[in-house]
C-alpha cells in the first residue's frame, strides 16, 4: 500500500471516527451494560419485587383461564404470550394485543402470582432502566434510530477495515509498542493495540450491527432482484421461523391441555428450558400454542415446538440448524449477544466493550493533539471536538448515574420511560455545556474533566450507599435477588472509585504541571 | 468527504445486492446457502468497497472507483436476470 492511499485513509479514518464519536460512544456504553440486563432488572425491582415461589404452583390453566374470564377482544393470529415461573422470575409473565372496535391494537402486560394465580399489582414497566439502556444501544431512542445506529455501524465497520489496513505493515513489528514519552505517543500506541488486540470482537460487532440494523436492505435488493418481489417466499427460503396462522373456529376447548403441554415438553427436552409459551387462538379449538426452549451454552440456542391446544399433539419442530441462512443470523446474533458463554464471557465482553470506548476516545484526543499546534486549525473547532470528548467519556458516565439515580428514587407516580431518557440526554447536555464554557484553555478543561469525575463518583456512589442503608435499617433483598444486587451495588461502587481516583489523579498532574509552569516562567523572568 | 462517502455508499450497495442475486440466479437450488454467505461477505464487501473509495486520492477517482466496483456487476445481473429462470421459475 502506497503512502498516499495510507494518507487518504487515515484522514478518512480520523474523520468519520470523530463524526461517529458521539454516537458511538453511547451505542457501546449502553450495549456493554446491557450485556447485564437481567441483573439490573433484579437490582431495579428489589424493593417491589414479588416473594420467591414456594413449592406449590398454580398450573398454566389458572392463568389462561383468569385472561379468559377478563373478556379481551385477541385477535387469532396475536398471540398471548406466556413466561412460566422460574428461581429467577417467581410469577406469570404474560403480554398481549387486544383489538378495539376501532381496529386499534392496544398492549397488555399482566403479571400473575406463581402460588396463587391472583392478578399481581407488580408491573414490570416501572422498571425501566435496563430496556431504556439497551434502546439506547440499539436506536437511541429516536425516530428512524435503528437506521441511523445502522448506518453509524457500517462506517464504523469502514474504521474497523481502514484501521486494518493503516497498521497492516507494522502489526506484528510494532504490536508490542507503547511509548510513553508524550501524549499523542501515548494515545497513537494504545490506540493501536486495543484496536489489534480486540479486532475480532470489534469485526463481529461491526458485521452484525450492520446485519441487525441495516440487513433489510440486502432483503428487499435481494427480494426484487431474485423472488421479483415476493418477500414471502424469501423468508421461506430463508427459513426464519414462521408464527403458527390460525383462525378461531369458535368450539371453546378447555386450558387444561397446555398443563399436559408443558409436561410434555419437559419430558421430550431435558436439557432445554421453556423459555416462553406463546398461545394463537388461545380457548380455541383451532389453537395453537408455540414454545420457545433454550438450551444453555449453545451457539443456536432456540427451537421452537408447536402444539395442538385441541388435544396437546405436537404439530411440528424448529430449530435454526434446519436452514442455512437462519442458522447463520442466529450464530452471529449468538456472537454478539454472548449469552452462549455465560456470565464469563458476559465479563470479557465488557471489558472489550469497555475497549472499544476507549478507542473512541483516544482517536479524539489523537485528533485533538495533531490539530492543537496547527496555527491555521479554528480555536472554536478545537474547543468543541474537546468539550464533546469531555462529554463523551465524563458526561456518559454522569448520565448512566443520573438513570441509576433516577430509576431507585423518582416515585412511581413519574412515568420512567419519559423520566429516565430526558435525564440521560440532560445529563450529557449538561456536561456538554459545562465543558464548552470551559473548553478555551488548556488548564480549564482539565479542571472541568477533574469537577466531573467527581459528580460522577459521587452520583455512582448515592444508590450503593442507599440500598446500605436500607440494609442496615432492616430491608433484605429476596434470596434470588441477592446476588444482582450485589453484583450492580459492587460495580457501581466501583465505577465510583474509578471516578474519583481519576478525578484525583488528574488533579495532581493539573497542579504538578501549573507549578512547573510557575517556575519557568520565574526563571525566564 | 461527501463525495467519497456517497460513491462509497451507492457502489457497495449495488455490489452486496447484486452479486449475491447473480449467484442465486445462477443457482437457484443454493440460494439459502447463497444467503447466508450473503450475510457475512456481502455486507463485508459494503464496508469494503467504501473503504476502497476513501482510500482514493481525489473525488473524482473515487467516483470511478465506485463505477469499476458497480458497473461490471450491473451488467453481469441484467444479462443473468434475462436469461436464468432462477428460483421463482
């Protein structure tokens, strides 16, 4: 590769990466955190959550029959659908669409106690916090997000290639490389390593960001151009799995059939769990039911079975491995999601997500470093991409202790799925402002990083401390929240003292390198 | 920038469309196979002809970079779309 192709690449590279920055940025906070969802909807709901399951659980019949009674107008072809108790979730998730006069689909979330079958006034959509932060990773909550996180992925995919091939010639000679004489060494040389080291996850993130995000372009292109627009035979050929289509033939059968389902189920898959029960005419008997298994630690973790609610046979089987091109979407999905590896992997994950956000920053300040001594480059540009950096990494992390903050203490009575985003982006806009205005001089915008390090570790320690108190003051999570709580309080605490040692270590360089200054300039004088 | 990004973007999205549709015609009895390959390589290959215009040294060598990637495979998939009969008969 010619100097002038690696020229041309490097300032495409330095470019889309600072336009992309921001996006970005939030993008890999949030999904590194999302890799924790489950625990965070544990930590969450732990002062609400319902009582753990005793021995004695009511049947899926009970519930079905409560819906049936309650008379909603469910289309055939939506289904109910239906997560049965387990350690973890000790109640009857159910969700489904009811259909006005009007034709207007209306949603439904009830939640139903595992010993008893009573309607529980548990509701899950209080518990915010954790869906909020994986929209956040997957559409930022905006109109038109996901096509806008789509296209950001594909030129982040673009930095991924052009990085590649940047460093290609230097990748094994230099790889061990880290100078620590000057700043921009410093950046240029972990830059570089952490892009080496995490490329494999970083391609795979790439790929199927682009995949998730934008594949519907290569669907319809490939819809029109080889099934002259039959999307549907596309799918087939796709072999995706297809939801049972069904109509209500209005002879009512009883629920008992999906208690001997679920036996049934049990029996056939040992090593799977039942993951959800999805019912399509459900009382009918025309009915359908779908159970969704997933077997642990499997890169296509999913079959779905289908069952007759008229006399429980089983209709038909499916498993991603029947067709190339699903089996292909579900391991790559399997990739990025890294369920497959458990709670270990879960960790690396993050702490390559973690990695990728430190990428982001360092080609900022790389950025910020090779245009500060450039006489021609504009003041107000410099002070913007450095208050937006400041804003990326500080005011990211004040923003996800605002959300924190906000999702324990802000009453039910506050609707947190308007609360909790408005803090987020206030947080960051706040931060953003308060770097601006301190974005001219060197020396201000070190201070100012120094002041929000510590809002951050303050804001990161408020819920740890709380649930501490509670604890002291007699509260005790339910036994199989335990753990989540821990687990969130230990890393937020932890994030706190990240904060703060950061706060203090730059504080002493800020002070070290005013005093050198002093004295240069009393021995110049 | 602009100039390399749009040239980028339109070129690979006619080459990850097109190619894997050629394939597909050709081999009508493949095209799940095709599809899922389509999955990783063609929407590789999108990042890729993009970077490829941006490596380019001027605007206009990008546009022409853009028709060597796009144009070749336009017309291999009009001559293909007219004669194979591909899966839909």
């Amino acid at each position: 590769m010619n100097k002038t192709t690696l020229k041309n690449l490097t300032h495409a590279h330095a470019w889309l990466g600072l336009i992309i920055s921001g996006v970005l940025m939030i993008v890999f906070v949030c999904g590194s955190i999302s890799l924790f969802r489950h625990n965070i909807i544990h930590w969450d709901s732990q002062y609400h959550a319902p009582d753990p399951l005793s021995e004695q659980i009511v049947p899926i019949s009970t519930i079905l029959d409560k819906i049936a009674t309650q008379e909603h107008n469910i289309p055939a072809h939506h289904g109910v659908l239906i997560s049965i108790p387990q350690s973890d979730q000790p109640y009857y998730y159910t969700a489904f669409e009811t259909e006005t006069a009007d034709g207007l689909h209306i949603d439904h979330q009830l939640n139903f106690d595992a010993n008893t079958g009573q309607l529980l006034p548990y509701n899950g959509e209080d518990f915010y916090l954790s869906d909020m932060l994986y929209l956040l990773h997957i559409s930022l909550l905006l109109p038109y997000g996901t096509e806008i996180v789509g296209v950001i992925t594909l030129l982040f995919f673009v930095m991924v290639m052009s990085g590649i091939c940047i460093v290609l010639k230097k990748l094994v000679s230099h790889f061990y490389q880290y100078r620590l004489n000057k700043n921009k060494d410093i950046y240029h040389d972990g830059h570089t390593l952490i892009g080496v080291s995490s490329l494999p996850f970083t391609f795979i993130f790439a790929l199927t960001g682009v995949m998730f995000n934008l594949s519907i372009v290569l669907q319809a292109g490939f819809g029109f151009a080889v099934f002259k627009g039959d999307i549907p035979a596309l799918i087939k050929t796709a072999g995706f799995f297809g939801q049972p289509n069904v109509e209500y033939s209005g002879n009512p059968v009883s629920n008992t059939h999906a208690n001997t389902i679920i036996k049934d189920v049990q029996e056939k898959y040992p090593n799977h769990k039942i993951a959800r029960l999805n019912f399509f005419a459900m009382g009918d008997e025309n009915g359908e039911v779908e159970v969704r298994l997933i077997e642990h630690n499997a890169l296509i973790p999913t079959t779905h079975v289908i069952y007759s609610l008229k006399d429980a046979s089983l209709i038909s089987e499916y498993h991603a491995q029947q067709a190339p091109t699903a089996a292909t979407y579900t391991v790559l999905s399997s990739l990025h999601f890294g369920e497959f590896g458990g709670i270990t992997l879960k960790f690396i994950y993050f702490i390559l997500g973690l990695g990728c956000c430190y990428l982001i920053l360092t080609g900022n300040l790389l950025w910020l470093e090779k245009r500060e001594n450039n006489r021609q480059q504009s003041k107000r540009g410099l002070a913007f991409v450095k208050a937006m950096t400041l804003a990326l990494s500080t005011g990211t992390l004040i923003a996800v202790a605002c959300s924190f903050i906000g999702a324990r203490f802000a009453p039910f009575s506050w609707t947190r799925t308007d609360l909790l985003p408005t803090l987020f982006f206030c947080a960051i806009g706040i931060s953003l402002l308060h770097a601006l205005f301190n974005s001219m001089q060197r020396k201000a915008i070190r201070q100012a990083m120094v002041q929000q390090l510590l809002a951050a570790a303050v804001l990161f320690a408020i819920c740890p401390f709380y649930d501490l108190i509670q604890v002291l003051f007699g509260h005790a999570p339910h036994p199989y929240l335990l753990l989540d709580v821990i687990l969130v309080n230990c890393a937020l605490l932890l994030v706190a003292l990240f904060c703060f040692s950061l706060g203090k270590h730059q504080h002493a360089t800020s002070g070290a390198s005013a005093s050198e200054s002093i004295t240069l300039k009393s021995s110049v004088s | 920038m602009w100039h390399k990004t749009f040239a980028g973007l339109i070129s690979g999205l006619i080459f990850m469309v097109l190619v894997p549709s050629s394939l597909s015609l050709l081999m009508p009895s493949q095209v799940g196979l095709i599809l899922a390959l389509g999955l990783i390589f063609a929407l590789s290959s999108w990042a890729g002809v993009m970077t490829w215009c941006y490596a380019a040294n001027t605007n206009k060598q990008a546009w022409g970079r853009a028709a060597k990637a796009a144009l070749p495979v336009i017309l291999i998939f009009t001559g293909i779309f007219f004669t194979a009969a591909g899966p839909t008969g």
